[in-house]
C-alpha cells in the first residue's frame, strides 16, 4: 500500500478556518497527530511506504515520524499557502480565507507519484483521523474482491438521521458489510489507475481546499464505507457512530 499522510502542525483548530473551536475531547493538534500516525502504523509493514507530506511540521517531529514507523517512509515539505508565489495568499480569499494544507502542491506531488502506477492501493490520510486495529484487514477485504471504487475507512454521524433522502445501498462482500456514501473529505482510498482517472477533478479541488468534487465523482464511481466504520475524523460531531473511540485512543 501507497499512503500519502497529509501533516499540518499549524493547523491548530478543526478543519480548514483558523477558528479557536476546541478540537475532540480538549486535545492538542500535536496530541491528535501523533496518536493518529500511531494508529496508521500499527498495521502498516515495511512492505508499505508513506509519504509524509508535510505543511509547517516542524524537525522535531519529522525525526519522531521516522523513529516511530513500522512502514517505509518519504518526507515530502510543500510551501505553506501564503508563501507560494505569485499570489502570497489565496487567490480567492473572500472564498477561503482559512489557514488550510496546501492541496495545490499536494495534489501535484500526488500525480507525479501515481502516474506510473495503475493496481497499486493509494490511500490518502489527513492527520486528524484515528483507526482501530483492524482497518487493513477490513479494507484489503474490499480491494481483494477486484473492487476498483473509491473507499473510506471512516463514517459519519449524520447519514443516519431520519431523513428518506438520506438513502443508501449496503453490500455484504466478503465477510464485512459495507455502505454507499455520497461524499467524503479529502482521505480516501483507491486504486492508483482510479485516481488518475480523475486527476484534473482533484487538482481543481485543489485550488479551494475542498472536497465538492466528490459528490460528482462518487456518482460516476462507487464509493463505500465499512459498517462499522474503522476510522474516524476526530472532530466533534463528525465522529465515526458504535465505536468506543476514547478506548481506541487509549489502546493506541
């Protein structure tokens, strides 16, 4: 497996806006980051690689990244956003005016990366996501089906209100359930040839920082999640449901 782990120290509120919202349970960024890279790794061999591409990280961390992977690993430093040339801050502020990763350049390494590859199984990380213990053994049991659709390891609480048109289809493959979702934020998981397939859809995306694309694309092509999910966004309201998430933290 290919994983690209977006890292971003300076990003210290939830999400893409510079607010002073508290993140899950009070913790620190470099807290979430940590335990979450942690959490990443525990199923990782060094048979896999991860790209760190990292977005104001500091050298201390970097070093604690090597001496804390059981995985192959490359460090990638992109430009922060407001030292990218010609603009010096986002060309749209009025638009986006948050301190974000820099998906620009990100996107751009991406491709150069994946261009050449076509079976391979790409996961792209942002650093705010916990996993449990068995999410490598529940997503190698979706792509071993031939299964060549976009996946998330995580969920989200609100696709489960009452609402009839919040509709979805689940599938039983292998011997996991899995459900359709219509979008997703930027951490995913296909297939090197899925995602080149749509490469200019991710480097429009990449000029907002954002993830609309994905309604349009998850159309186009399958895009599933395991139930129950096994990752999830620490942020608040957005956690993955049934999960005892504090005791994943806990055991990582």
């Amino acid at each position: 497996m290919l994983v690209f782990f977006r890292a971003c120290e300076a990003n210290l509120s939830p999400g893409s806006l510079a607010t002073t919202e508290k993140r899950w349970l009070n913790y620190t960024k470099q807290e979430i980051l940590y335990k979450c890279w942690l959490s990443l790794q525990k199923e990782l061999t060094e048979n896999d690689c991860v790209h760190i591409v990292c977005d104001r990280v500091t050298d201390n961390t970097k070093k604690w990244f090597k001496n804390n992977s059981n995985s192959d690993i490359v460090i990638k430093d992109i430009n922060p956003l407001s030292h990218v040339p010609p603009y010096g801050e986002h060309p749209y502020p009025s638009y986006h005016y948050g301190v974000v990763n820099h998906c620009i350049e990100f996107f751009e390494y991406f491709f150069d990366v994946i261009e050449v590859l076509s079976e391979d199984i790409v996961y792209i990380c942002e650093d705010d996501y916990l996993h449990t213990d068995n999410w490598r053994k529940v997503l190698d049991n979706l792509f071993n089906k031939n299964y060549e659709g976009f996946y998330l390891p995580y969920d989200y609480p609100d696709r489960y209100s009452i609402d009839n048109t919040r509709q979805c289809d689940l599938h039983v493959i292998g011997n996991h359930h899995y459900r359709t979702v219509p979008s997703s934020t930027l951490t995913m998981v296909s297939k090197a040839k899925t995602f080149n397939r749509y490469k200019i859809d991710l480097l429009r995306a990449g000029v907002f920082a954002e993830d609309s694309w994905t309604w349009k694309v998850f159309k186009q092509n399958i895009c599933l999640c395991p139930i129950p999910g096994t990752s999830t966004h620490l942020q608040n309201n957005c956690i993955t449901p049934i999960i005892d998430w504090e005791n994943v933290w806990n055991n990582v």
